[in-house]
C-alpha cells in the first residue's frame, strides 16, 4: 500500500534532529581544535551550494588554492604572492588582499604578515587536503551538474528576470561557472539546460543561437535561495508511515523524549523526495558517528549516491536498498555507539522498505 509524508511531522523531527546535531558538534568543537569543511554544509533543507561559502563554489578561491598547491609542491618551504595568481589570470575585479585573507579565514593558508603586505601565503595541511577534495570534486560529474543547474539559474535570474529570452553560452564566461576550481563545459551546460527545462524552470527556444527564457517557475525556484533539486524534489502529501522512539539517550533530537518519525513510500514503494531527505540527514550525522576513517567516506559517498540516485526522477529500487543495506550494516556496525546510528538505521529501513532488518 502507497504511504506518504506528513510534511508538519517530518519538519518538526528536522527541527528537532538539526538542533540535536549542532549541540553535539559544540560539544566535539570544545574537545578537539576545529578543522576547515572545505564541502558544503548538507541540511535538512537544503541550500544552493554558492549559497553556503563552500571553496568548491568560489571560482577565485578554489583556483587560487589549487595554484598555490602547485606552487607548495615546487618549493615546499616558500611564501607565495597571491598578487601574482591575480595577475597570471588577469582577474582585474580581484583583490589579492582579500582572496588571501579569505584563505586564512577558512585555515588553508598562513599569512606573512611580518613582510610588506598581506598577501605572501603558505598552504597548511589543511589547505592540501582541501587541494585533494577540489580535485575529487573535479571527477564528480553529478556534482558538476547541480552546480551548473543552480548558478545557471541564479545567473538567469539576475540577467534576465523579466522571462526576455537570451543566449545563455554567456554563462560559460561568469566566475559562477566554474566548480572546484574547472570551468563548466558546454556539453555540461547543455545538459543543464536540459534538465531545467524538463522540469519547467526555464523555456527553451529552438532560435539560432539557442535562446531560453526563465519561466515563472524557474523564478519561484531562485527567489526561494534553495537549490534546484530542493526545488524539484518537494515531498507531497500522503499517508504517513511513523517510527516511535520511546527513548534515546544518544545525540538525535537532543536526547529527546517520544518523537516521531515520518518517511514515505511510493513508486515501487520508494518515494523519491524521502529519500533526497534520508541521505541529508545521514550526510548531516556522519561527523559525529565517530568513524573510522574508511567508513566515514563510505558511509558519506553512499548517502551521495541515494541522493543523487533519487534525483534522476525515476530511482532505481534495486540500487537504493543494495546502497541503503550498506549503509544500515555500518550503522549497525561495532564502530557506531549510541541510540543515534540504531535511529538512522531504522529510520534508513523505514525509507528505502525491504531492507534486511535493522
């Protein structure tokens, strides 16, 4: 029997989860120094990734520090001028001061501040694993792809709002084009817009040069400051499905009391939008699981690829459990303690139905 959200129950256990979340990181943030998050933050409601301040989104700040990785692997030991970056890209709206200084901020440089101006750096070892994420990101092509469909989108907005239709290859040659620190390509582009178009964000017009125009819905979507898929993937209502916990004593809901749980099932008893919601949520949890390293990047590229998976709009049933089982055996797992990984696993079971019990 098709099962369905119930939105006002869902939002309330968000709430509740995401308050949980940032107690416990406050806590594991007085016992250990912080370390830079060089991804974007993932929550519940998700958000536009040029929205959260991620490297990866920054087409000035992410080329800055893939270059000066370069430069690091040459001399090791050696200050670099961002003056120099700025002037071998020709970027003539770019402040070096400030690029360096937004580096630092994010702990992946050190500032010598003892020589004449602000902008000799050196990378830390943080800022050559975030190096290492850029270049990961890099090969992530569905990433690419709703970095490309947001800004896109945004950009759009902001040329064209009146829905005037335009050319849209100006795109490639704005700093929101690029991701991780690479260019958006046309074929990458083109597959954008595809897709914003099947979903009625914008319309294509068969001109030449091709020409697209935003559609109201499209301007919905960019005024609301989410991202496309948050968008395109909004629950609807139905029947709901609860799971009850009398009592935890872990980290979710801030070791709440008798809350409930809402998912929802429908085509081949998998709802689409409960799972882009089920993967958040794990991709949210995953710092304070206490992972081992290896499981800790397993557990966070399987949330990945459910959600990515329940994107395409017709989610392939086999995948999802095959990936959700994988999930639930680490959640299950001797390496995860507390009330919070048996929580997940059965909230994991509830989404994604058939799954071996959790």
């Amino acid at each position: 029997m098709a099962r369905g959200i119930n939105s006002r129950d869902f939002d309330k256990f968000a709430k509740a989860y995401v308050a949980g979340l940032k107690k416990s990181l406050e806590q594991a943030a007085r016992r250990n120094p912080p370390r830079v998050q060089v991804q974007a933050e993932s929550s519940i409601s998700g958000g536009a990734l040029g929205h959260s301040g991620a490297i990866e989104s920054s087409a000035y700040l992410a080329q800055l520090l893939i270059w000066l990785d370069a430069n690091h692997q040459q001399r090791p030991a050696l200050y670099v001028d961002v003056t120099r970056f700025v002037e071998e890209q020709q970027l003539e709206d770019a402040d070096p001061t400030i690029l360096a200084l937004q580096l630092e901020q994010h702990g992946l440089v050190n500032i010598a501040r003892d020589m004449a101006g602000a902008t000799d750096v050196h990378l830390t070892d943080e800022g050559a694993v975030a190096v290492q994420r850029l270049k990961n990101l890099q090969r992530d092509r569905a990433a690419r792809l709703r970095h490309t469909m947001d800004t896109f989108l945004r950009w759009l907005y902001d040329t064209a709002g009146d829905q005037t239709p335009i050319d849209p290859a100006p795109f490639l040659a704005t700093p929101g084009s690029y991701f991780a620190g690479v260019e958006t390509t046309g074929a990458e582009l083109h597959q954008a817009l595809a897709y914003l178009a099947e979903h009625d964000l914008i319309h294509r017009n068969d001109t030449e040069p091709v020409t697209v125009a935003i559609t109201p819905q499209g301007v919905s979507c960019a005024l609301a400051g989410g991202s496309v898929q948050d968008h395109i993937n909004q629950p609807t209502p139905g029947d709901s499905v609860t799971i009850h916990v009398a009592e935890n004593t872990g980290n979710i809901a801030a070791n709440s009391r008798d809350f409930t749980m809402n998912a929802t099932t429908n085509k081949d008893g998998i709802d689409a939008a409960a799972v882009v919601m089920l993967a958040r949520a794990l991709r949210q949890a995953a710092p304070i699981l206490d992972l081992p390293e290896d499981d800790a990047t397993e557990f966070t590229e399987l949330a990945t690829r459910l959600e990515t998976e329940a994107a395409t709009g017709s989610p392939d049933p086999g995948r999802l459990q095959r990936w959700g089982s994988s999930i639930v055996g680490i959640l299950n797992s001797p390496v995860v303690s507390g009330a919070l990984g048996s929580v997940l696993a059965a909230y994991t079971g509830t989404v994604l139905p058939g799954l071996p019990p959790a």
